[in-house]
C-alpha cells in the first residue's frame, strides 16, 4: 500500500467526534453547571476533544475546565464513558471525568469564559432533571451512581448505562 493509498483509506473512514467534560460538587453534593449563550439548556464545564492537535479526552477536560470556569483542577477518574449518536452530526464518544468537591474558596474563584458561558448554578441530583435532558443527563446521573457506589467507569449509549 502506498502513502496515498493510505491517506485515502484514512479519509474514507467513519468520523465520530469526542468529548470530555468533569463532574465538579460541593459539599452538598450538588453539581456545578455552566449556561452556555451558543445553545439552550444547561451544560457541564468541557467541550469537544482538539484529538488534531494530539489532546488527549484527560488533557481536553482540563482544557475545558481552565478555559470555561478559571479553576485549574486536574481531573480525577473517569467515570463514564458514552456512544451517542446524533442527527445531522457524526457520533459523539463523551468522557466524564469526577471534578472532586469544589470547596467555597473554589466557588469564589471561579470565572467564566465570557465568550461562551452566561452563567453558573449548584443543583442537587433530583433537580438535574430540570436543567439537564437527553444522554447528558443520563451521563451525570450514572457518574454520580458511580461516585455513590464507588464502582468502576460505566460504559453508556446515548446516556444509558449498558455494561450491567
């Protein structure tokens, strides 16, 4: 096979996209969420994966977390990971990452991305609902089981769990 056939075969490959994104509480227990301004809905702090630029899904949640919110915490495990198919766009592979339990002086520091995010809120797990829809909540839902039972990554389709 040479070079170009190569490069064309490569080309000719499904696309999937990636993201990673990270769980971040207080000491409640309540979930930080972010409110972009390019979308409705509420959101967690990440976003796509730069996988051309060599990111890894560990290295883009950090990204996202520095750039969307200010605060530089380093994600912790990873407690799921989701196959969600999309209308009008490639799949999405999603990691979720545990932010920890952020405490007042965190809370304080944070600063969001004008660019992007219109504002923040803490919500308890039984008020997600009200912010959240679709896989992304299925994601937080399962990631916070997870962090519950203290059991290992979940793997998810479309924000189900399906390695049970």
């Amino acid at each position: 096979m040479t070079t170009d056939d190569y490069a064309a075969y490569i080309a000719g490959l499904p696309r999937v996209l990636t993201a990673a994104a990270s769980v971040f509480r207080d000491a409640e227990g309540r979930v930080l969420l972010v409110e972009p301004n390019y979308r409705e809905g509420w959101a967690l702090p990440g976003g796509t994966i730069e996988s051309d630029d060599g990111e890894t899904p560990r290295q883009g949640a950090w990204r996202e977390t520095v750039e969307e919110i200010g605060l530089d915490v380093r994600p912790g495990r990873l407690l799921t990971v989701d196959w969600a198919p999309g209308t009008g766009r490639p799949p999405i592979v999603a990691y979720l990452y545990d932010g920890g339990v952020l405490s007042e002086d965190d809370l304080k520091a944070i600063r969001l991305q004008e660019e992007e995010l219109l504002s923040w809120r803490l919500v308890p797990r039984e008020e997600l609902g009200d912010h959240l829809s679709g896989a992304l909540l299925g994601r937080v839902l399962v990631a916070l089981d997870v962090l519950a039972e203290g059991s290992g990554t979940a793997e998810l389709e479309n924000g189900v769990r399906v390695d049970r």
